[in-house]
C-alpha cells in the first residue's frame, strides 16, 4: 500500500514517536510510506523529521503560517494527487480537523489515532472539542486505550468504525548501565550510589509535573535529588514552585533530552504523575529500562501495567505519590521484583509487529469496496 500520515509535529513526545515506529516499520514491511509534516520554518530542522529521513521515509514538508488554513488544505490535496495514497492517517487535532477532509474529498479513506486528550486552556478545548466532532466521519478511529474507545462512541463515532489498538515499545535505542547514563546526564557529581528519582515529559499540566513537585515537597527531609527530563510551557512557574518548596538544588531541569529512552537507568524510581493519558510511551520505555515505576492509574496507564509491576495511585494526590515513592526507596529488592515483572510483560504484550499487523488490517478494511448505502 501506499500510505501518507499528516502530523504538525512538535519536540519527539508520545504522537511522533508512535508516528515514527508505524511508518518506519510498515515501510520495513514492504509499503510506500509518505510523511507529510506541517510545519513552520522554525519546525523543518525537527529530529524527529531528520529520525524518519534517516530511516528512509519519505518527508513531504507543508509549510504554513500560523492561519493559512484553507491553504494548508489545498497543499494536502495536492500532496494526495501527486503520491495517489491507498489511505490517509492523521494524527492530532490539527490534521484531523483540516487535512483529513482533503482526503477525503478526492474518495481516499481517511484513518486517525487518537493519542489522548490534554484539556488545558479554553483554546485548547475548543480544538478538541471540533476534534471530536471531526473524527465521526473518518473510515477508522484508533484509539489507544479502553477508556478513549469509550468516549469516542459516546462522543458518536460509529462503534464499527473504532478500533482499540494500544501502543507497542520499538524502542530503538541502546541502554545505558547506570553509571553511563549518570553520566550522560551529568548527574554523577555526588556519587554514583546516591538517589534519583527520575520524571520524563511534557512540562504541561496534563502531565501533572506540579504534582509531582508537590510530592517532593512532602519527601523534603529524605535523602535524593529529582531529574526532570523534558521542557514545555509550564517551566518557568514549576521552577518558582519549586523555589517555594525548598527544592532548589535538589530538582535538576535537564531539558529535552535526546534520545532519553536510554537514559532511565539513571533513575533509581520513575515517577508518572498526568492528569489523563493515552497509552504513555515514557511508562514502556521505564518498563524497557526495568526501572521501578509509580504512575497515577489514568487512561490506559493500568492496561500497561497492574499492582504487580508498579505502584499505582490516584491522581492529583501528592501524599499518596509521596508515600509510594518513599516506599519504592525504602525497599529496593522489592521494587526490583515489580520491575522486572514489567519488563517481561512489556516483552510478552507489547511488541511491535504485532501492532504493525493490526494496523495493517485496519487499513485494508477501510481500502475494501464499502458496502451499498454506507455513509462516509
């Protein structure tokens, strides 16, 4: 098949990475695989442009201004005319709401991935709010948890039309011993054997960094330093916060990190503290890396993981996140028992071509000749 996904790509978060493995692995499969990236000129030196070029995928670039809407669309409709793809599959509010239609003008099935919601500012939820709207008429929703299948068929699409395919681990690079990754972050100054716990993310309120600050601040006398690995629009204000709690000097601000998948064995604990989730990519690369995980049980968070490979806890709550941290720390061999039962379950549930097929058979149903009397 050939098959062109629409993406107006951001820093390497959860949606391009899992844009990156469906494409590089179905063009491993024999398919002709086309990206087009909307972009602004400061976008067009991405790394995750330059992963997918480096990998042999085609990188259509559709360069816009912030409102050129209407010619975003046309430049997609041209893009479709020139590459005749058997399917299209967005990803992202954008491109579901603008491109999908495209299209789906010209008869070619239009697919999506719904990566998760974030709410946020009004703005925000007024883009999701269209992006719900928009996904009833598409050929094929995936959604990446149970939770998400559930509210897109309360939300009107079609319950045929949706498909439950939670995310795979293509992790593709190597791992770094702890001593190495330490290193790599530049956090080997106070001694290898010294505690970290570890936080990977958007620094944007559905990934609950204040939470996880504000369980810092209830661990304030026990002996660690935090790695924050990631950047976003709520560092400045995290950073005061964590002023005011007496964390200066304790919580270390890495930035976007590249390729931080190999780095997670630095962390003696990984800490997921969102609001709301897909299906996280962070919470498998903890897994790959068999590093001890406390998460809040949101979205698909529990499909991935039960009480047995981590600790789980209510969201929003800071003491409960503080105390399974501390408990993580104070018992070591125990977290290590969790974490490798993690490990092995990431193996034996979440591999790649697996999920390549399924999406492979999604993307044949809705190519096959519709039935007579079927709304598109």
């Amino acid at each position: 098949m050939v098959i062109l996904h629409v993406v107006s790509p951001g820093v390497i978060g959860g949606l391009e990475r899992v844009v990156h493995a469906l494409a590089a692995g179905h063009r491993d499969r024999g398919h002709a695989l086309h990206v087009a990236a909307v972009t602004t000129v400061e976008d067009e030196d991405l790394e995750f442009l330059r992963s997918l070029r480096e990998c042999g995928v085609e990188v259509r670039l559709v360069r816009v201004g912030p409102h050129e809407y209407w010619g975003e669309r046309r430049a997609i409709a041209r893009l479709c005319v020139r590459l005749h793809p058997d399917v299209v599959h967005t990803h992202g509010y954008r491109p579901d709401v603008l491109d999908a239609g495209a299209a789906r003008r010209l008869g070619i099935p239009v697919v999506t991935t719904v990566h998760g919601y974030t709410g946020g500012s009004w703005r925000n939820r007024l883009y999701e709010r269209l992006q719900r709207r928009a996904l009833r008429r598409f050929d094929a929703v995936v959604a990446v948890s149970q939770p998400l299948a559930d509210a897109l068929t309360q939300d009107g699409v079609p319950r045929d039309r949706v498909h439950l395919i939670r995310n795979a681990w293509a992790g593709s690079e190597p791992l770094l011993d702890r001593v190495a990754a330490r290193r790599a972050l530049g956090e080997g100054r106070d001694g290898n054997g010294a505690l970290r716990i570890g936080w990977v993310g958007r620094l944007s309120e559905e990934k609950g960094p204040d939470v996880f600050l504000e369980a810092l601040g209830r661990m304030r006398h026990q002996p660690w330093t935090a790695c924050v690995l990631g950047d976003g629009p709520a560092r400045p204000a995290l950073e005061a916060r964590a002023a005011a709690l007496g964390l200066t000097g304790r919580v270390h601000w890495h930035g976007s990190v590249r390729g931080a998948e190999s780095v997670y064995r630095a962390f003696d604990v990984f800490v997921l503290s969102s609001r709301t989730e897909g299906t996280p990519i962070a919470l498998f690369e903890a897994m790959a890396s068999r590093v001890p995980i406390v998460a809040t049980a949101v979205g698909g968070v529990p499909d991935v993981v039960s009480p047995a490979e981590a600790w789980l806890v209510a969201p929003e709550d800071p003491n409960a996140l503080a105390a399974a941290v501390a408990a993580v720390l104070q018992d070591p061999a125990g977290a290590d028992v969790r974490a490798r039962a993690a490990t092995v379950r990431l193996e034996r549930d979440f591999a790649v071509e697996p999920w390549l097929e399924r999406y492979e058979a999604v993307y044949r149903a809705v190519t096959r000749p519709r039935p007579a009397g079927r709304a598109a």
